[in-house]
C-alpha cells in the first residue's frame, strides 16, 4: 500500500481524529454481542496514545436514518471502551459537533480519548456535506482511517474530513487495520502464491459480476456456490424449480461461463428442500434435475467433495459468500464444511472476505485457523472487484 500509515505521524500533543468502524450488533437491551470490531481498532488506538496524542474517536452504527436515535447511541461502545482500556480515560461525548463536543475536546490531555456519537445521527454524513466535515474537522490536527469496512462509501467522515485537515496543513493516513486489510487482500489479488482460488456464494450473481469478472483474469480456479450458483446453472437449461435465479442475469451469466472456459467450477449436487424454512423436507439431487416444487438450498456432499479435491493443492484461497443458507443448520453444512477444508490447509494464505463468510468462520469456530478475516464485507467485495476505495485513495501517498 503506498499510503502514509499512523507509523509517519508525530503525535504527541496533536490532536488526532481517528475514524473507526464501530458498528457492532446490539442486543434489544443496547448490550453488545459481538466486539471483534472494537478490538480491531485498539491496535491503532494504544499506538497514539501511548504516543501522547490527544485521541477523537469517530463513528457510525445501524441506521438512523440522519436523526437521533438513541436505540443506536455509542454509548455502550464508550462504556465497553473503557473496559477494554483501563490505563486510559475514555469519555463519551454527547453528540457529534457542537458546543459540549467542542468543551470536550478543548479539555483533553495527551492520552485521553473522546468517542463522539454515532456520525450517522446526521444527514451531512452520509451524503459527504462539507460544512459538516469542516465541523468535523476541527476537532483533529491529524486524521486517521481505521475503518476499513466504510472505505468503499464517499462518506464525510471518510473523505471530506482527511480532504479538509489536509487543507489546514494535518496529515492524512492509515491506521494499523487498513493497512492489514489492504496488504492481505492486495497481496492476494495482485501477487498471489498460486495456486490461486476465489471462493464466491451468496445469493446474487448481479452483485458479484465485477468480482467474477476481475477474478477470472486472476485465479487459476473460481468455485461458485450458494443461490448465485442457481443463476448459472438457469443459463446452462436446467430447470431449477422454486430455487431463487436471476433471470434477467441469465444471459450474463451464459457470457462469463463461455469467458470462464474451464477455470469456474459449480456444484455437481445440491440439497433442495420443499421450503425456505430451517426444517424444510430436504433431498439431495443432481444440480439439472431440481424438482419443480424444490427449492437449492445448499451444495451437496458430491460438491463438497469436489470443491475440497480443487482447493487441496491451493496456496491462496479468498473466500466471499456462504454456499447455502447456512443460517439453518440443516442447510449449513456445505459452507461449514469449505471452513473446516481453509481451516486444515497447510502453508496456504486462506482469506474471508468479511460481512457473511466471516460470521460462517465465526460460527464454526474457526476465525484463529485462517490467515485473515476481513471486517468489511462491502468494502473488500469492491477491492476484490479491482474498483478504488474512496476512504484510501484520499489519503496521503508515502
């Protein structure tokens, strides 16, 4: 990555607006389940404070819609920070501008941190306003992104603030978790130890065809499964019963198979169920001969079989999108199984591309036994599609 990084600042007594990706699962009781992605950022965080600098932390969760909401408060992220920071103070400001913030930060000593509230509580965020980013602004003399999983969005906080201290002389950089997810997915892409495999599921083929696309010029293998996998099997005649297909995607699916040649690899059988229900009466046929009143709802053992012979000799494997509804146990176990198979390769960079594949790793308890597990689902589909991130190319060239 040829971007300045948090190591070419010098931070003592400076002032550092650090955007996070906060935007953890709350409970109906506003408890969090799941911290991976505040743990995430405290590489960064210790770093700068350890360092002297006076810390402004920034972020998003759910979405309120540019209004407050106090179901989706930072503040139990505050409370959580604090816990997991003990030899720092961390408070939780009341809002995201304005005079309290502003007293706030004015009070702050080198070390101390201050979380502002959720950025999407205004309007400005999500659609880049500059006064608001000035606002923003105003509390860093140096800005940081850190939140990789926003790095695709042209959000003020993502690109009009770096662009506004830049303006008023600060730097612009990296934190430690951007810089990872750009080095391992970068690195995977671009310089891959071949063999090199891409793993995509998921329902849509529209959602991926960039992806596809800027895959094939690049692996030695791509395995397609999960509803996707429907729409190419739809372009070859099959008749699919009640399983979700694309339709209007079928003729593109028809070119990327012809473009493909022999490098794209689809399931030989399926699990097709009466229902899209967790204990729907499920069989298991070959991928052309779904019955009418079936539905796919999962690769079959024949496919895992298959897809575990292509990726044994793989050194580099990318994996995006579940292969069934892995949500259901019942309809799980080809997903589950392709995590156990990354899991047990030996000298192989194994990377997940975040959002559903890496909760699939999670819930097979498996995220220690891959290389990586991307936190932005959205963000590393993008860079998997060969497309600038605008929270990256906005920051300062090394």
């Amino acid at each position: 990555m040829n971007k300045k990084t948090v190591r070419d600042l010098s931070p003592q007594g400076r002032r550092v607006l650090v955007r996070v990706d906060f935007n953890v699962p709350l409970d109906e009781r506003q408890r969090i389940t799941d911290d991976a992605r505040i743990r995430a950022a405290l590489p960064t965080i210790t770093y700068l404070a350890e360092r002297g600098a006076k810390l402004v932390l920034m972020s998003h969760l759910g979405r309120p819609k540019g209004q407050r909401d106090p179901r989706l408060s930072l503040a139990p992220v505050g409370r959580h920070l604090q816990e997991l920071l003990p030899d720092y103070r961390v408070r939780m400001a009341s809002d995201v501008i304005g005079p309290d913030v502003d007293t706030l930060v004015k009070a702050m000593e080198p070390g101390d941190i201050v979380l502002l509230e959720n950025l999407r509580f205004y309007p400005g965020e999500k659609k880049g306003d500059l006064e608001f980013a000035t606002a923003l602004a105003a509390y860093g003399d140096d800005y940081v992104n850190d939140a990789f999983g926003t790095c695709h969005r042209a959000h003020a906080s993502m690109v009009a603030v770096p662009q506004a201290i830049r303006a008023k002389g600060g730097s612009a950089v990296a934190g430690f978790l951007v810089e990872k997810e750009i080095a391992f997915l970068g690195n995977a892409v671009n310089h891959p130890v071949r063999p090199f495999f891409a793993i995509l599921g998921g329902a849509k083929v529209s959602d991926k065809i960039g992806v596809i696309r800027n895959l094939l010029n690049k692996v030695d293998g791509l395995i397609i499964g999960g509803g996707m996998a429907n729409t190419f099997f739809a372009a070859q005649g099959y008749e699919m019963g009640k399983s979700l297909v694309e339709t209007d995607a079928i003729p593109l699916a028809k070119e990327l198979l012809a473009e493909a040649e022999d490098k794209l690899h689809l399931p030989i059988d399926v699990v097709a169920a009466t229902e899209f229900n967790a204990d729907a009466d499920a069989i298991i046929v070959p991928a052309d001969q779904v019955p009418a009143n079936r539905m796919v709802l999962d690769i079959g053992p024949e496919s895992i079989a298959h897809f575990q012979q292509l990726l044994t000799p793989a050194k580099t494997v990318v994996w995006n999108g579940p292969l069934g509804v892995f949500e259901f146990p019942r309809f799980a176990k080809g997903t589950f199984a392709i995590a156990q198979t990354l899991a047990g390769l030996e000298d192989t960079i194994t990377i997940i591309g975040g959002g559903d594949s890496a909760a699939a790793i999670k819930k097979a308890g498996l995220t220690d036994k891959v290389t990586h597990v991307s936190t932005g689902g959205g963000a590393s589909l993008v860079f998997l599609e060969g497309k600038p991130l605008p929270g990256i190319d906005v920051l300062d060239d090394k």
